[in-house]
C-alpha cells in the first residue's frame, strides 16, 4: 500500500485584513472565532499599516471593522495573560507596551479614523476605536471595560474616557464592569454617531468616495434615549463617595432597585482591582492627557501582573468556567493604601515614557 504524500496546508488568512479601496485604507480584525480578540501580532500589524497610510497620499481615511458579525473586537486575548502571568508576565508587559502605543497612535492619527462599533467593543476593542476621530455605534453595540470582572484595571486609555464621562458614570461603569448601549456610548463620550446596522454596508462602501463626515451625514440618525442618563441621580450621589466602601454603603441604602443591583454587582468582583480602579479613575482626571493616563496605566497593568486575582480572575472566568473567584484578600477592607499605591509606583527606567517623551 502506497501512501499519498500530504497535501500542503492552506495558508492561514492574516489576522489583520488590510486594504486600500479609493480614498479609503480598510483595516479589518480577523479573528471571528474569539470575537478578534487582540493579540501582539494583531497589534504590531495595526500600528505598522496605520504607519505607512498616515504617510501615503493616495488614502484620506482610515476605517476599522470587524470580521464575523459578533463584534469589532472582545479585549485581549486573556488566556494568554494569564499563562504568561503564571510565567513572570514578560510577554504580558512587552503585549501592553505596544498596544498602548497603538492606543496613542490612534488618537493623534493625522488623517480620519473610522471605528466602527457595531456588536461587543469589550476592553483592548475600546482602546482601538474610542480614541478614533469618527466613532459610530448601532442599536447593537455592547461598550465596556470589564476588566473588575477578571481582578485587573481598565486600560487602554479607558481609564481616562470613564474618568470625563459625564458625573460618575464611568465609575460606575468601572466598578460594576457594566457595559454601554450605542446610545449610553454616545452620551458617556466613547462614540460621536449612531448608524442603524443595517445601514452600515452601506456607510463603510460609502467611505471609498465620500469624506467621512460626508458620509456620517448621509446615514447616521438619532440614536434615541441614553438608558444611563436617566439614573445620573442615584449614579453620582452614590459613586461621589472617596471609597469604595462608602461607595457600596450609599448603593444599598438608595432604596434605588438598580442601585442594590450594582452593589452585588461590585460585591463579586476583586477588591483589590475595585480599589485600584477608583484610585485610577479619580486620578486621571486630574493628569493633563491620553499620554499620561497610557503611562499611568502601564505602571497599574505591570503591577497588575503580580497581583494573585488578576491569574484567578481568569481562571474562573476562562479557563475553569466556575465563575467563582477565590480573591485574595478576600474583603475590601483588607486592601491596604499602600497596596494600591504599589499599583502607581514609577517603574524607572522601564515606564512607558509617552507622556515624557511629549508624543
């Protein structure tokens, strides 16, 4: 019996899709089965093709999308985190380094930046496409940053957008790892229009001949109420409070039936990420810009990594699937200030430098 030599295999479609159409550079995330879940090559790739169109005459715009239908992107790949923690978290800090760098490369981009937001924009999806210049949601976009869930701290720069979202929604949104509707988007200043979905293929073909603006005209329409707007009040007066604890103490005594909710909410997650995220928050809206809160963040993210709930986070979420986190400490008021102060400590000669660098 003869054996038929193996066929070679296909090659494997790139992770990022890149290509021009008329005015426009199309960016696609190509990774549908983990809802294009970020990971470094996505990255690198990203950052080396938004480079070599801010430099190329012939494309006026840049739009990013998403491949599968599910969403633009679901975060980072945190399975890869949490292996990488396990192994001292090199991978993991070279990983931030440059998707920070993206981040930043995105909001100073020189030419249009189209994201479009359509399904889950979770995490790491956030940081590439809230920082855009033309920023669309539809009735179906789910926006958050639910990184409380996995006992780590918003990134990205998403610290700084849930710091200046209106009162305290984004500490809200941060405590409880809530997520955002296209037009709770719109309202929290993580997006600018709202295009139904079915209109989308429309917009984005449009975008090979039309200004970007030109084409937001054309097809978005009103986005309709803002589910968060209407608790501002019970929102601010309770996540005012300087502690987290004082913060939980308000929720339950509101009376507000959403309030009780968002205080169970807060009571499953890490208190060491709830405490660190407060802190982050309320700094960030006193440092001057994206590139300090990038800096600050990288300093939280690398602590982060040697925190024991941000690998236990992950393992109840991902990779057990128990959905019951062992936190450690296990109560908020275990965790100490100088524990969260370990999390904004310099990191010398290795800080991420985009602010001192003035980029």
């Amino acid at each position: 019996m003869t054996t038929q030599p193996a066929a070679p295999a296909e090659p494997a479609e790139p992770l990022v899709l890149a290509r021009t159409d008329g005015r426009v550079g199309r960016l696609t995330l190509n990774r549908p089965r983990a809802i294009n879940a970020l990971n470094h090559p996505m990255v690198d790739a990203l950052h080396q093709q938004l480079t070599a169109w801010a430099a190329d005459p012939s494309v006026a715009a840049v739009v990013i999308t998403g491949a599968g239908g599910r969403g633009l992107c679901a975060g980072g790949d945190i399975r890869f985190f949490h292996d990488d923690a396990k192994r001292g978290g090199a991978a993991a800090r070279a990983f931030f380094r440059a998707e920070y760098r993206l981040n930043h490369l995105v909001a100073g981009y020189p030419k249009p930046y189209v994201a479009v937001m359509d399904g889950l924009v979770l995490g790491g999806g956030v940081g590439i496409s809230a920082h855009g210049s033309v920023r669309v949601v539809t009735e179906r976009s789910a926006v958050g940053m639910p990184e409380t869930t996995i006992g780590f701290v918003p990134d990205v720069g998403g610290s700084r957008l849930l710091a200046l979202a209106p009162g305290e929604l984004g500490t809200h949104l941060a405590l409880t790892a809530g997520s955002m509707t296209g037009p709770d988007a719109l309202y929290c200043g993580f997006a600018d229009h709202f295009v139904p979905s079915e209109r989308l293929p429309d917009f984005t073909a449009a975008l090979a001949d039309l200004e970007p603006h030109d084409a937001v005209r054309r097809f978005a329409t009103e986005p309709g109420p803002a589910p968060l707007a209407g608790q501002r009040d019970w929102i601010d007066a309770c996540y005012a409070a300087d502690t987290v604890e004082e913060i939980v103490a308000r929720l339950l005594a509101s009376g507000v039936p959403e309030a009780k909710e968002a205080a169970e909410l807060i009571g499953a997650k890490s208190p060491t990420a709830l405490k660190v995220t407060l802190a982050a928050l309320r700094r960030s809206r006193r440092l001057p810009s994206l590139a300090a809160a990038l800096d600050q963040e990288y300093r939280v993210s690398v602590a982060g990594l040697h925190t024991p709930d941000f690998v236990e986070g992950i393992r109840a979420q991902v990779v057990d699937k128990d959905r019951n986190p062992r936190w450690s400490p296990a109560t908020l008021p275990e965790v100490t200030e100088p524990e969260v102060a370990r999390h904004f400590a310099t990191l010398g000669p290795d800080e991420l430098g985009l602010a001192a660098a003035g980029e």
